[in-house]
C-alpha cells in the first residue's frame, strides 16, 4: 500500500492484515510520506512482507504523532528497517509504540525497528511491547538516533542478534537527548558491544538532570564480542543505574557485564556480581554513600580503582593496600581539576603536606631560640642606673666604674638580684647586680642600705 506525498489530517489503519506483500523499493507493507497530522495502526498485524528498505512499514512524512497500538509485526525482511522504518526526510514530534510485539523480522540494519539518523523525532515512547528474534547480519535489530526525549518502560528485548553494536538495542542519542528506561527485561541477546543494550552521546539538557536512567530494569544471559555483556555506556554526561539486576551476561573480549566508556555514573542499589563493571579511564562512578561496596568495580590492566572523595576512577600506578576497602584506594578531601590527573593531585598534596610540616618545624625552632635569648638577656643584659639621679647615700663613697671588673660569671640568684664571682684589680670577688627592670624603690634602697652595712665592715681582700 502506497500513500506518497499526501496531505492528509489523518490516516489511522484498525484491525487490519497485511501479510506476505512485496515492493522493489519502499515500503513492503506500507509506505506512508507527505504531511500528515496523524497516522494510527491499531490492532494491525504485518507479517511475511518484503522490501529494500521498510520491509512492513516505511514512514517518510511530517506528522505531530505517528502511533502503533497492539500491533504485530512479525518475519518481515529488508535490507534496511524489515520491522518499522522511519526516514530521514521524517519530521515526527511524537512516536508511540505500544502493546506491540515486534517478532522474528530480519535486516541487515535495524530488524525490528530502524529510526534514521537524519529523522527529526522529539519524543519516542515504547511501551508494555515485546523485541523478539529478531537478527541484523549488518547492524543492530533495532536502531534509534537522535531523539529528544526518549522513554521505554515495561517492555522487554529477548532473543535478538546483530553483528553490530547492541544485540536487543543500540540508541544513539544528541547532546539535547534525555533516556529513560526502566522496568524493561533484556535476556539472550547477542551483540558486538553492549549485547542487550548499547547508548551512545547522551547528554543531559538541564544541569542536575541525568542523561540516561536505567531504573528497575533486568540484563540476564546477553553477550557481545567486545565489552559491555548486559548493558555498554559511552555517554558524554551523567548517568544513573538502580535497582538493576544483572546476571550471567558475557563479554567476549572482556569480561565484565556493564562497560562505561565515559561519563559519570551514578549506581544505587543494584545487583551486579563483583568485578563485573567495567570503569574506562574516561568514565568517573559516584559515591551514592559511605557503605557503598567497590567489590564490582573492574579496571583496565594494570590499574585500579582509586576513590577521590565521592568519586571512583581507574588510575595506574596505584597499588591497593591490605586495609583498603574491597581493592579500591580511598583517598579523602582531594579536589582534581580538568588539567591534572589524579595521580599529579596526590604528588601535589603529598608535597604541600611536608613543605608545611618543614615550615611548622622552622617556626618552632624560631620560638623557642627567642625565648631563650629573652631570658638570656633578661638575666645578663640589665638597664645601666643614672646613680646621678639617685640619692645613694652613704653607699656614694662605694661607686667604682664597671669596666674594673672582669671574667663575672654567675654562682647565684635571689628575687631581685644575681651574685657574681669576678676579678677586680686581679683580686677575686663576689659581685651583686640588682634587676633593675623588675625592682621596685622600696627593693633599691634596701640594696643600698646593704652596701652600706658592708662598707662598714672591716676591710677583707675580697669584699669590693
């Protein structure tokens, strides 16, 4: 059935068959172009039908929706989209596909669902539909580029084969993309990376928002050849996995379950064996909390997992302690920055760490040299006393200059005052020297007093 170039409001196909048709170039079932305000299949079943490229259905047209509603879509061939095709020249604001089962189509391209990466699609919606056996000798069973908003929830990928990337799916998305997909089952699909499912170039539109969730979703017995056996992620933004389960799914070439190529990852509350999630030196996982088990984590050879505060990245060089937790270096309160790695980080902090402890040790050694020259100087080094401005009494008569004496070295101390033993005109003597920055009027004259007193006593060679 042809329905090129037709401008129409609606075209809706109810409870229709179209089984066993052929056409040498578009379209094997039907070919729908134009500008068309809606075009509906329900209840439609489209089986046995052939074509180069849109072996059931071919949509080349400009629509506000294009929906599929209980359909069957089952052992159609083509070179290019044997199940659903959507052109390049389409411009589509919604795609719906629902309750449908898409079954045992096959394509060098997209089997079972084929969306050009030319089409302009704002928002793609799968649901409660079934992908099954469905094989690509060329490419993947069901292809999705470039689509805005991308939701697929309750369906399920089983059985599908493709030498490309993504054995039950491959999306392909822009830097506007937002995908999300939960409650879906993707079980015995065989790809080259990613065996169930492979998205590629996501990027969240909105900052806080991720680009890829994956919620409540199971990957049991998928297999690639390269890496990525369940589920294979090369986004250029964020992406969150949870309450996930994966299991028994195989990479040929490596063996992990999960590959992340890039991004950052955010994992919360899966169920994935250890060593099973391949982190690639260009992807970052996050922190969801402390009790996190790292035990999953596998990195490329020759590197490890190291935590950098609340994220987990591979790095070489880094050798896993006995006490680290589950294999993976913690190293807390480190900020990295686009220009350095985290191994330069480390360098940089280590060395900043003994400069500062270098500067500490200075510093101490500084403070406790001035002390000690303060309490030197407080016990040797005295104000000089104006005697001229003191009334001295009869100890005037005692005064002799300072210079005579020499060699005083300290044998004793007092409260206020310090006693020498010196040598005065080669004499040996003992020498008294009040603490002038500390004695009071009352202590001067005291010391004064007992000048006098000795200056009374009869003269003894060693009294000055």
């Amino acid at each position: 059935m042809n329905m090129e170039g037709m401008e129409s409001s609606l075209i809706e196909v109810r409870s229709s068959t179209m089984n066993n048709n052929s056409a040498s170039s578009f379209g094997g079932g039907m070919y729908v172009s134009g500008e068309i305000s809606a075009v509906s299949f329900f209840n439609t079943t489209m089986e046995g039908n052939r074509g180069i490229t849109g072996g059931s259905v071919m949509i080349s047209a400009t629509s506000e929706q294009i929906e599929f509603d209980e359909c069957e879509i089952a052992k159609n061939e083509a070179s290019q989209g044997s199940g659903i095709m959507i052109q390049f020249e389409s411009r589509i604001q919604s795609l719906l596909i629902n309750e449908c089962k898409i079954h045992d189509n096959k394509a060098l391209n997209g089997a079972s669902l084929l969306i050009d990466s030319a089409a302009v699609i704002g928002q793609l919606n799968i649901t409660e539909s079934t992908f099954t056996s469905n094989i690509a000798s060329a490419g993947s069973p069901s292809s999705i580029s470039n689509i805005k908003v991308v939701g697929i929830s309750h369906s399920s990928f089983v059985g599908n084969e493709g030498s490309g990337d993504g054995g039950g799916l491959y999306i392909f998305a822009n830097n506007q993309s937002s995908i999300i997909i939960d409650y879906c089952s993707f079980a015995k699909n065989k790809g080259n990376n990613g065996g169930g499912l492979i998205v590629m170039g996501s990027k969240s539109n909105k900052r806080g928002e991720y680009g890829v969730e994956i919620s409540d979703s199971t990957f049991v017995e998928n297999e690639s050849k390269e890496k990525g056996g369940g589920l294979y992620l090369d986004t250029s933004n964020s992406a969150l996995i949870q309450r996930s389960n994966f299991d028994k799914n195989t990479a040929v070439s490596e063996n992990n379950q999960v590959a992340t190529m890039s991004g950052i990852i955010t994992m919360e509350g899966n169920v994935i064996p250890s060593r099973a999630f391949y982190l690639s030196d260009s992807s970052s996982l996050i922190v969801s909390n402390e009790t996190m088990d790292f035990s999953f984590i596998a990195c490329s050879e020759g590197k490890y997992p190291l935590r950098v505060d609340s994220f987990v990245v591979c790095q070489d060089n880094v050798i896993p302690s006995s006490t680290s937790k589950d294999n993976v270096v913690i190293v807390n309160n480190i900020t990295s920055s686009n220009s350095l790695g985290v191994p330069a980080i480390i360098g940089i902090a280590v060395g900043a760490g003994i400069v500062l402890i270098i500067i500490i040790v200075v510093i101490v050694i500084l403070v406790l040299r001035l002390r000690r020259q303060r309490v030197l100087r407080k016990r040797n080094n005295f104000s000089m006393i104006d005697f001229s401005t003191i009334n001295l009494g009869e100890a005037k008569n005692s005064v002799i200059n300072f210079d005579e004496i020499h060699n005083m070295r300290e044998i004793g101390s007092g409260a206020f005052g310090i006693v020498f033993k010196a040598e005065w005109r080669e004499m040996s003597v003992a020498c008294k020297q009040i603490k002038s920055d500390d004695v009071t009027a009352d202590q001067l004259n005291e010391f004064l007093r007992e000048v006098a007193i000795l200056k009374g006593l009869r003269s003894h060679p060693n009294l000055v």
